[in-house]
C-alpha cells in the first residue's frame, strides 16, 4: 500500500509540474501577443499621424493652387502677368510637394515595417529582412507580391 500511495504522490507531483509548465508557457505566449499588439497599435497611430500630416499640407497646396490660378486669372484679365507674383506661391508649393513626399517615404516605410511575406521554404519574412532566414533566399522589393 505504502508504494501504491508513494506512486500516486510522485504521479500527482508530475501531473502538477506539467500542467504549471503548460500555464507557463501559455502566460508567456499571452505576454508575447500583447507586446505585439501594442508594437502594432503604436505603428498604426504612427500611420495615422503621419497620413493626418500628408492631408493637412495637401489641403494647404490646394489652397495655394487654387490662390494662384486666381492671381493668374485677374493678370491675364488685366492684360499682363508678372513672373515676380508667383515666386512667392511657387517656392510655397514646392516646399509642401517636399514635405508630402518625405512623409509618404516615412509612412511607406512604416506599411513595410508590418509586412510579411512567405518565402518559397515556407518561412515568413518581415518586410525589413533582407534575406530569408530559413533559405538564405535574398529578398527582393516585394511591392505587389506575396511569394519570392
């Protein structure tokens, strides 16, 4: 009895070691998820700040355009145009077409950042990643694709 008694504590200890192992290993999976949910939240409220920038100064060029065909429109009526009028608009415009083009490299740079792509070993591969590696595959621009 004493050994049937000594096998069923060693069994229940066992029982109990596996089952803290398996809550373990699912409370870190659970952290892990979390820790990625939120490195994605913030990658998307940097998306967003940065796509809300790129509307703000398009709305501005508009405004610019639309300021400058008016200028141009009461010129020609008036029989001339000075060049001098517009520097003022042009350099405006030219410094928002800057702005907006270095923030949507900055926000594609972001997209990319989140992407995964399935390489044809089967591994998946971060938009960053060079090179697969599983394979060692070098990855090329992946724009429109899935598969390398």
């Amino acid at each position: 009895m004493d050994n049937f008694q000594n096998n069923n504590v060693k069994n229940n200890n066992v029982d109990n070691y596996n089952f803290k192992d398996k809550v373990n290993h699912k409370f870190s999976k659970v952290k892990e998820n979390l820790s990625k949910s939120n490195s994605e939240r913030e990658n998307f409220e940097e998306r967003t700040k940065i796509s809300n920038l790129i509307n703000e100064a398009e709305n501005k060029k508009s405004s610019l355009l639309i300021e400058m065909g008016i200028l141009t429109y009461q010129k020609i009526r008036e029989g001339y145009i000075k060049i001098e009028d517009f520097d003022s608009l042009s350099n405006s415009l030219l410094e928002l077409d800057k702005y907006i083009y270095d923030r949507s490299l900055e926000l594609n740079k972001l997209k990319k950042k989140n992407v995964t792509n399935d390489c044809e070993c089967g591994n998946k591969i971060k938009g960053q990643d060079r090179f697969c590696s599983v394979c060692g595959k070098k990855v090329d621009d992946l724009d429109d694709r899935n598969m390398i």
